[in-house]
C-alpha cells in the first residue's frame, strides 16, 4: 500500500507536523503540500530545488517526468 504512495507523501507523514512546516517554509498553503504529497498537483519546477533542500529529497523523488532539469543535482 505505501508502495504507491509518493516520496514526498511519506516524508510529510514521517513526522507530525511536516506538512504544515513545509508550507510556511514554501509560503505556500497546507492544502497546496498536500495536494502535491497526494499528487493531486505536480512539484512545480521553480519549487523543486526549494523543496528537495527542505526535505533532503531528490528532483528525481519530486519530478520522476522531468528530474533530467536538475542533473547538476544529481551527485
């Protein structure tokens, strides 16, 4: 079951709070983390190297279709 689940699902449900944290760290709403935690938004692209330092997750965790952006990330 959590298989299925995204990377950045798991990391908001690793810790009670996360959600919340990551949005005030975005400015960005709770329903706007959670939609993409539950990928009913895709990362937008200017967000994902904010995020990816926030969480420690990859591009390619964050955007499988499109980490290629973000290669010089990759080390």
């Amino acid at each position: 079951m959590l298989e299925d689940k995204s990377d950045l699902w798991k990391w908001c449900k690793s810790e009670t709070g996360n959600i919340k944290d990551l949005a005030l760290f975005l400015k960005k709403s709770k329903a706007f983390v959670s939609f993409m935690a539950h990928g009913k938004k895709k990362v937008p692209v200017e967000l994902i190297p904010a995020i990816s330092a926030y969480t420690n997750l990859k591009p390619k965790q964050l955007r499988p279709d499109i980490y290629e952006l973000f290669k010089d990330d990759l080390a």
